[in-house]
C-alpha cells in the first residue's frame, strides 16, 4: 500500500513536471517567434537608417552646391530675365517696324 501510494504520489509529480516543462516550451516558443519579429523589425530599421543616412548626405551635397534660398533667388533672377528677353525683343521689333516704315516714308516722299 505504501508502495501505491508513492507511485501514485510519483505520477502526479511527473505529471505536474511535465505540464510545467510544457508550459515553458511554450514560453520558449513564443520568446522565438518575438526575437524573430524583433529580428525583422531591427532589419527594416537599419533599412530606413541606411536609407536617411543617404539622404543626409546627398542634402549635404546639394546645399555645398546651393543653398534652398539661392535655388530661390535663382528662378526669380532666370524669370526676370525671361520678361526682360521678352519685353527687350518686343522693343526691337516696334523699332524695327518704325525704321523700315520711315525708310519707306522716305522713299514714298522722295
């Protein structure tokens, strides 16, 4: 009877053990599964750092080349000179015109 006794005490500790040694495989398990997300999510992170440390440098070498206020200043000046162009070659022309007709007035009256 004794003997029953610690081998119906031994299964239910060995049942108790193993219940315990599952609930940690599962534990184990999950913590797998979250260092591999954290894996992936470290991966896409560096990804993004490479991706700004790349931006940060051509930024760098785009204002060594001009800064966002001279850019600025730059298409005002190109513009103005476009009007200027345009208004330059409309002056030309209306002087043109009253040469070739003075000219011809000049033959006509002669």
């Amino acid at each position: 009877m004794v003997n029953d006794s610690n081998q119906n005490g031994w299964n239910e500790y060995s049942k108790l053990v193993i219940a315990e040694l599952e609930r940690l495989n599962e534990g184990i398990i999950s913590l797998n599964t979250e260092i591999q997300d954290l894996k992936r999510e470290i991966a896409e992170m560096k990804v993004k750092e490479d991706f700004a440390k790349e931006l940060w440098k051509w930024k760098k070498e785009v204002n060594e080349v001009a800064s966002p206020t001279q850019l600025k200043e730059t298409v005002k000046d190109v513009s103005e000179l476009k009007t200027f162009k345009t208004q330059a070659i409309t002056v030309w022309l209306v002087v043109q015109a009253l040469f070739a007709i003075a000219l011809a007035l000049l033959k006509f009256y002669k």
